[in-house]
C-alpha cells in the first residue's frame, strides 16, 4: 500500500464518527435536515474530509493548497513548493448506492481539458505537468428513501438526536485516479472520464482495465469526443490493436 493511501486511509479511520453529520445549523439554533440531495451530501463528505487531508499533508511533510476557483481540480493539492514539480493532486469523490453490495460509479474529471496538451492550465489548480500523482479518496453511502429522511423541516438543537440520516453505511476507500478508471466515458454525452462500474472492493484494489498510468493518459487523451470521432477506437482492446497496427 502506498504511503499516502495508507497515511490517508488511517486520517479518516479517525474521523468516522463524523460522517453522522445531520443538517445545517444557524446562529439562532436552528437545525435543517439535510434530505437526501446528492449535491448537498457531497459537499458534506468534502467538509468532513477536509481535516484527515490535512493531518495526513503534515504527517507526510507537504503543504495544503485548495482551489480559489469553483470546479477547478483538484480539490486538495500536496506541495512542498509552489514552484516545484512532484505535487499530489487528491480529488474528492462521492455517490450512493441502495445496497451494500450494489455497484457504483462516478465520474473522474474531462478528458478534453488539462490532461491534453495544450490544455495543461485549463480547469486546474497548477498546470498538469507539475503533478506527480493523482489519488481520489471516494466515499459512497447507501440511501435512505426521503420520506424517511426529512420527516420535519426544521429541529431545535435540543432535538438534535432526533434527525433521521439520509444515509447510513458510508465506506471509503483512497485508489489512484488511473486504477480505478474505465475506458468509458461518464454522464452521457457530457466528455468525462468514466469509472469502473464496480464493488467497493473493486475500487479499494483498483480493478481498472489500464496496465499504466502512461496508458491510462494515452488513452484518454485520444479519445475522440462524440461517437464519429471514434472511429479508430472506443473501448481499451481496440486501443490497443490500433497502437499495436500504428507499430
């Protein structure tokens, strides 16, 4: 296991009391429910995570940079110099399933952006090159139906041990971003990388169909963007016989 995977993993052990994290609280005391809105819970997961990432950057000697720009990648970045080469890009990634042993997947960034040369400043916290390493640390819960999860509005914090969770049995897992990547594009017609549609236990050993993290961007950067660029190929075995007939 990589350092960082296990430096990272052993930071949010720590912290897995705080995923029963319930609803947003106002100055007045006032506590509203979270429901089950899978933006929402997102955003609570990367909150949640945010003290692990930073314990786990000064357990192994880096710096914290996060984006000043919405939807910029990576959502922490590990530097030990903000001039230097050899950053680590960690990305936070969060979806649900109903079941413990459903398969899950997400989407793990474009495919026409930063990776691609020319593109390297594009959507990106420091150009593309100075990375050395790309980790998602992924969270995925099981969902609780809404009627059960936002049964009232609005609780006072007295009550705060009464708000049902739209969630329960959150599992994480911390995978470089290549291994658990699929030759496929995600959310439609949207250019994104795709995930491996897969168990958790796929993605804790990263079951990802590239050989390389040098494949992976090969790939990924030749893919075509609509169904007619891809002519020469769209799935990682007729990418490999094209290179192969390219010699």
């Amino acid at each position: 296991m990589s350092t960082i995977q296990e430096v990272l993993l052993a930071e949010m052990d720590k912290l897995a009391d705080s995923y029963a994290v319930c609803g947003i609280v106002d100055q007045a005391g006032s506590v509203y429910p979270l429901g089950a809105d899978t933006k929402v819970l997102s955003t609570i997961f990367e909150l949640v995570s945010r003290p692990a990432v930073y314990a786990a950057a000064k357990v192994l000697g880096y710096e914290v940079v996060e984006p000043t720009v919405q939807n910029h990648y990576p959502d922490f970045t590990f530097h030990r110099g903000l001039g230097d080469n050899g950053k680590i890009a960690i990305d936070v990634k969060t979806t649900y399933r109903m079941h413990d042993d459903d398969k899950f997947s997400y989407t793990l960034g474009g495919y026409t952006s930063f990776i691609r040369p020319g593109n390297e400043k594009k959507n990106i916290v420091f150009p593309f090159p100075e990375y050395s390493e790309h980790w998602v640390l992924g969270f995925v819960y099981n969902r609780i139906a809404e009627k059960k999860a936002g049964a009232e509005h609005q609780y006072t914090i007295d009550r705060i041990g009464e708000i049902p969770l739209p969630f329960e049995n959150v599992e994480v897992f911390v995978q470089e971003k290549w291994r658990i990547s699929s030759d496929r594009a995600g959310s439609g017609n949207t250019t994104n990388i795709g995930s491996i549609h897969a168990t958790i236990d796929d993605f804790r050993a990263g079951n990802g169909p590239f050989a390389s993290e040098d494949e992976f961007l090969d790939y990924w950067r030749s893919y075509g963007r609509t169904k007619a660029d891809r002519s020469d190929f769209s799935n990682i075995h007729e990418f490999r016989a094209f290179k192969k007939r390219q010699g």
